[in-house]
C-alpha cells in the first residue's frame, strides 16, 4: 500500500512538472510565405534553425503555405525589435541614426513610422528616447507616458521611470527659472532705485549750483551800481530822490495849519515857494529829523 501512494506520489510531481514545462515553454505558428527558409525565419523570431526543425518533428524541408511551430525563447522586447526591423525598413535606418547620435533624424523616421498606421509600441518608446537626449523633455514625457499606459505585456518597464525622471527634471528648472527670474526683477528694481537717488541728487546739486550763481552775479550788479553812484552827481541826486524822506518830501519840515475860518489872505512864503494861506507854520519834520532824506 504504502509503495502504490510513492509511485503515485511521483508520477503527481512529474505531471505537475510536466504541465509547468508546457505552460512555461512559448510558441507561436508561423505560416510559411514565399522566398522564406528556415535560417530567415529563425532570424525572424530570435531562434536558431535547428530548434524550428526540433520543435516540428525533425523537418528538413518547408513548403509556401506551411504551418510551424516556433518555439520563443527571446524577451518579448527583442522579439518585437527584431520583427520590426524586419517589416519595416525605417525602424533600421532609425536605429542606426540613434546609435549615430543624430537624434534629430531618429525622431523624423519614427514620426514616419507612427503617422504610417499601426505602429509598434516600440516606435513609441524609441523616439521618446530620441527626444530625451535631445532635452526635448515635453516630447519624451508625451511618448513615455503613452507607453506606459498601453504596456500590457510590460515589456518596457522602464517607461514609467522615465516619466518621473522627467517630472523632477522640470520641477527643479521650474524653481531655478523662478529664483533665476526673482534675483533679476530684484536686481533691475534696485539699479532702478539707484539711478532714481542718483538723477534726483544731480538735480539739487544742479539747482544749488545755478542759485549760487544768481546771487554772486546779483550782489556784484549792486555793488558796482553803489560804487558808480558816488562818482557821478545825477547818480548821486538819483540815489537821493529814490531816499527821500517820505513824510516832507525831502523838504526837511512839515506845513501845518492854523484854522482861520477863510479871514486870512493868501500871501507868498518863501519857505513854501508858492502862495499860501499866511496863517500857516513850518515844523521839522519828525521822520527824517530836518535832513530831507532817510
């Protein structure tokens, strides 16, 4: 009893292993077309010819039309790499520019490929890493984002690290160009400030100067005009007519009068110098003190 449960024991382990194997090991069918052998479809799919023979009961020979069973051993990446290289000659001449370093043509040739219709994945992510060496941060984002939200089969796994890359990569410019543009503003604000205080001191210094000059130019005018005045006698009878005494008129004394209630006649006084009521009388002036002038 004991050695029948050891003998099914074992074969559970070997059906058990069995199906794991099977469900392990991928292939797919490939229909044979015209021109294709063995060695071009094992280049096709990554795999040698000898293990398409194998995997189809030791075949020799294929015929147009024919059903094979490929076994795959490659990633799911190299497999669809290699098979777009095969269908499409641009994804080649895109490659070989990228590998060049001119990923400006790598870009144009995968833009070909994707505005052809029904592009791979892989031309996708292969131009958003064209665009990423070429700092064209936005672009690449776009592509790696994209890919990362259609990667079933998560066959590029790093697309999504990509996208964070590039996330941090414009948050940090975004806060250089914000500091860099913030110390700008502030430095045009205080050169502005400073050429302000400057002009505003340029002026005053300007208005000092011209009221410094105004008055030298004014006081020489009136000491040369003292000076001129006593050497000439009109200048000298101007400048006493201009001080009079203003209360007799430079006479030196007053008139005043005695009501005489129209009795008195008109007599000539020659004080006076004119005919005058005769009930008058001279006074000093009390102004100028009898001089006539102040």
């Amino acid at each position: 009893m004991k050695k029948l449960l050891s003998i099914l024991t074992i074969l559970m382990i070997a059906c058990t292993l069995g199906a794991y194997a099977h469900c392990a090991a991928k292939e797919v069918i490939h229909m044979v077309d015209r021109g294709e052998d063995l060695n071009s479809i094992a280049e096709l799919y990554c795999t040698t010819p000898a293990a398409i023979s194998k995997a189809n009961y030791d075949l020799t020979e294929i015929y147009c039309g024919m059903e094979l069973v490929i076994p795959i051993t490659a990633s799911d990446y190299d497999l669809q790499l290699n098979q777009a290289y095969h269908s499409n000659s641009l994804y080649s001449e895109a490659e070989y520019a990228y590998k060049c370093g001119d990923y400006k043509q790598a870009v144009k040739l995968y833009d070909q490929i994707i505005k052809g219709g029904s592009p791979l994945l892989l031309a996708y992510y292969k131009r958003g890493m064209a665009q990423y060496q070429r700092d064209k941060l936005g672009p690449a984002y776009e592509d790696f984002s994209y890919v990362a939200s259609h990667d079933t089969e998560y066959n590029f796994p790093d697309a999504e690290s990509y996208c964070e890359q590039i996330y941090e990569i414009q948050q940090q410019r975004s806060q250089e160009n914000a500091q860099f543009w913030g110390a700008l503003v502030q430095t045009v604000a205080v050169a502005g400030l400073s050429a302000y205080e400057m002009s505003q001191q340029s002026k005053q210094q300007s208005t000092r100067s011209s009221s410094s000059s105004s008055s030298s130019s004014s006081g020489g005018f009136s000491y040369s005009s003292y000076d001129s005045s006593s050497s000439s006698s009109n200048n000298s009878s101007t400048t006493k007519s201009q001080s009079k005494c203003g209360l007799c008129g430079g006479k030196g004394f007053t008139v005043e009068s005695v009501i005489s209630f129209g009795l008195a006649e008109k007599e000539y006084c020659s004080e006076c110098g004119k005919t005058m009521m005769s009930n008058h009388y001279h006074k000093k002036c009390t102004q100028c003190g009898g001089n006539g002038y102040r």
